[in-house]
C-alpha cells in the first residue's frame, strides 16, 4: 500500500448533498469512507432546510421594512420585491451548487464527533475496530428509529446506510465531486463538491473501490 493511501483511510466528509427526486438533491449527512465500507448519515432534510432558511430571510425583510422610512413604498416591496429577492437568492444558491457543489468539511482522520457518537475509545482505532462501531451504530441507529414508543427526533429521515464493497456495482466519481453506485437494488447519488473530490477519489482507491 501507498504512504498516501495509509492516510486517505478513514475519511469523513460533512456537508454531503444525497440522493437525487427529480433531479435535486433530497438530503445532507456525512460520508464516511473506510476500508471496505462507505457509510452514509443522513442529517436533514434539504427541503426542511430550504423553507427553513427562506422563512429567516423573509422575516429578516418583513422586519426590515417595518422600520423603514419609505412607508408608502412598503405595500409595493410586500407584492414584489421580497419574492424578487427570494429568487434572486435561490438563483444564486443554484448557481453555487452548479460551480462549486455543496459546502462540505473534509476530514481525514477521526474527530471529537467520531469518537462520541461512534464510541470509539481513541483516534488510533484499527480499521476493523473502526468498522465494527459504525456497523454497531448503524445497527443501534435503525433500531431505535423502528420503535414506535420512542422514535428519536430524527426517525422522519433515512436510516443509516452501510455499502460494502461487493454490494456495490457501477461506482462512478465525476469531475464535479458527484458520486453514484447501484446497491441495495438501488441507485445512489452523494455530491461531495469539487474541493473534496480528490480527497474521496484517494479514499476511494484506498479502499479498493477503484482501481
């Protein structure tokens, strides 16, 4: 094995955009790259966001308007210049996506999270051991959004996802950090960005996912 591939594994990206409805991306989690698995943690629903975000920025505008001086000019701002600024900004959040992709966090070896949410008893974990938490986490993860009694706050998202490596067919990396594989009698859509692509494509190759 390389000296690069030594450090490529494992890797975590944040921030990933995944699994595409009509083209758009429905999800943002992390994706985490090991020796033999790609393990995906689904965080929010990118929908949620979006009119989460968009609800802040009309309020911001609303509240901004309540104070302003042009008062007559308040009734004609409400009929068009909000919804004009709210395209104006999803526009350029397109734009964004299409140049530069999402705005992921790569991280190439395990951090304060890691080790608290995936119970690890140190950063120099071996790759089996490492393997053995996420499968015990994806494994506790599902089990807890299946109880009816007491779903977690986030039982309304996907489960967990564990991909080994012969489950996973067509696996193709673009230049634009948008990554895509058939597995679980399914296709896959992560886009990591063009600045953590090499990152992943290294991983990857690491990984023995490509050759």
């Amino acid at each position: 094995m390389q000296p690069y591939e030594v450090q490529s594994l494992p890797l975590a990206i944040r921030g990933v955009h995944y699994y595409k409805i009509s083209k758009r991306y429905t999800y943002r989690g992390d994706l985490l790259i090991t020796d033999g698995c790609l393990y995906f943690i689904t965080r929010e629903s990118l929908e949620e966001a979006r009119e989460k975000s968009e609800r802040k920025f009309r309020l911001a505008l609303e509240a901004s308007l309540r104070v302003s001086h042009f008062m007559p000019l308040i009734s004609h701002l409400f009929m068009f210049g909000i919804p004009a600024l709210i395209g104006m900004r999803r526009a350029t959040s397109a734009l964004r996506m299409a140049l530069l992709g999402p705005a992921t966090k790569v991280e190439p070896k395990p951090q304060a999270w890691w080790l608290q949410e995936f119970q690890l008893g140190s950063e120099r974990i071996a790759e089996h051991e490492l393997r053995r938490a996420l499968d015990a986490y994806v494994a506790r993860a599902r089990a807890e959004r299946r109880d009816p009694l007491f779903p977690p706050e986030d039982a309304h998202l996907p489960e967990p996802e564990r991909f080994a490596r012969e489950e996973i067919r067509d696996l193709k990396l673009d230049s634009r950090g948008e990554l895509s594989f058939y597995a679980h009698a399914d296709r896959h859509d992560f886009a990591v960005g063009r600045r953590a692509r090499d990152p992943l494509h290294r991983a990857l190759k690491a990984g023995r996912f490509i050759f």
